[in-house]
C-alpha cells in the first residue's frame, strides 16, 4: 500500500510536467490532490520525490542564503527576538534557516561575544537565560503550538493526525507536552532522554512538519512569534 501511494505521487508528478512543460512546483502537486504528507512521509522532501519521478528540482533561493555582515546581524537578531534570549551555537545549528552558521560567523567577526556585540546582544550563560531550557528555543515551535491548538499559522492548518504522522511518535508526544505547558526539563526526565536529545527530538519534527507550510511561508513558519 506504501509503495502504490509513492508512486501514485510520482506519477501526478510527471503527469503535471507533462501538462505544464516543466517541473511542477509542491504547490502545484497538492492542489493536484496529492496530500503535503505523503509527500513528506514517503520521500522526505518534495524535491527527492520531484528526483524520483526522474526530473530536474526547481531551485527555490532561500532567504539569506547569501550571507553578508548586515544579513548575519538581522538574522541573528531575529532569532534572539524568538527565543527571547542571547542565540547560541545550539541554537544557530538547529535552523540554518534562521541564522548563519557557527563556523561563518566565527570566520566574519572572530568569535561568537564579538558578533553578538555587533548586533547589540549581550551574551550570557544558561542562567542568564530563563528560557534557554524551553522548547522555546527551538524555531518554529510557536507556529506548531498554533497549530495544536486548532488555530492557522503560515497559510495553513493541519489536522491532529496529520501533525502526528508527520512528527513521529516521539515527537509528537514532546510537541504535546511542550503545547500543554509542561516544564521542558521535566518532559525529557519522563521521555527517558537528555534535555539535549530531546530538543534534537523536537527540532527534527519541527523541521519535517515545516515541509507541511506552502513554500513563499517556509521561512515565516520559523518566526512566528508567541
């Protein structure tokens, strides 16, 4: 049953291209009736399903791919917008969506206090953050928790068992958790996981629901705020 609904999703793919003269876009191929999560939970990615039904990707720049100095201090301070506190590696490593990397930021200011100076954020430790230990931290969460409760954010609204399929068990157990209020600390003791390896948890299904949100919102999708 899989593999017939994988290739049915090939299929509409290459009947589109035929019809269009090129590739269609993910949009295109949902509004054709073929389900964003099938998509996601067969192929990963719209482009490895567009590869399947042996054709070229669309190459879709994403914003701030092109990073300059200005771009690296807007994105960052965005990010400390978000999460409510000074970004660090972790945080930076989580979403390249949202922020440069570590090592690139390293190579343009020289260290980690220096670009965090520059963008006006004064950088401090775990204490100094009360939300640090929060899902919080994680992009793209207060979309999600708009999400559980019912509500549209991005251009979209899926239904529960649709956030379910698309995060995992697992992750959609912590997104639950998290959306409830419970303590994130407290949430990883009761999982059996590390805080560390349950933001890892919470991140990757956070990524793979974002593949859910049409493509001009992806990047909105990692900055709604609560």
């Amino acid at each position: 049953m899989a593999m017939q609904e994988a290739q049915e999703v090939v299929q509409v793919i290459r009947d589109l291209a035929d019809e269009l003269g090129r590739t269609p876009t993910f949009d295109e191929v949902v509004r054709a009736g073929v389900p964003r999560t099938a998509v996601v939970r067969h192929f990963g990615t719209y482009n490895r399903a567009v590869e399947a039904a042996g054709l070229v990707p669309n190459r879709v720049p994403r914003p701030y791919r092109r990073w300059t100095r200005e771009k690296m201090i807007v994105a960052v301070r965005e990010l400390h917008a978000l999460i409510g506190c000074a970004p660090n590696t972790a945080d930076m490593r989580a979403f390249p969506e949202v922020c440069p990397s570590p090592r690139l930021i390293l190579r343009e200011f020289g260290s980690m206090k220096a670009f965090l100076r520059e963008a006006g954020i004064e950088a401090g430790g775990s204490a100094a953050c009360p939300r640090r230990r929060s899902s919080m931290c994680v992009p793209g969460m207060a979309a999600v928790r708009e999400w559980l409760a019912g509500r549209e954010a991005c251009g979209y609204r899926p239904e529960p068992a649709e956030i379910a399929e698309v995060a995992g068990p697992e992750g959609y157990r912590l997104l639950l958790g998290v959306a409830s209020g419970a303590g994130f600390a407290r949430l990883a003791r009761e999982h059996g996981m590390t805080e560390g390896a349950a933001r890892a948890v919470l991140a990757s299904a956070i990524k793979r629901l974002a593949a859910l949100v049409p493509e001009e919102q992806r990047a909105a999708f990692f900055r709604v705020k609560v």
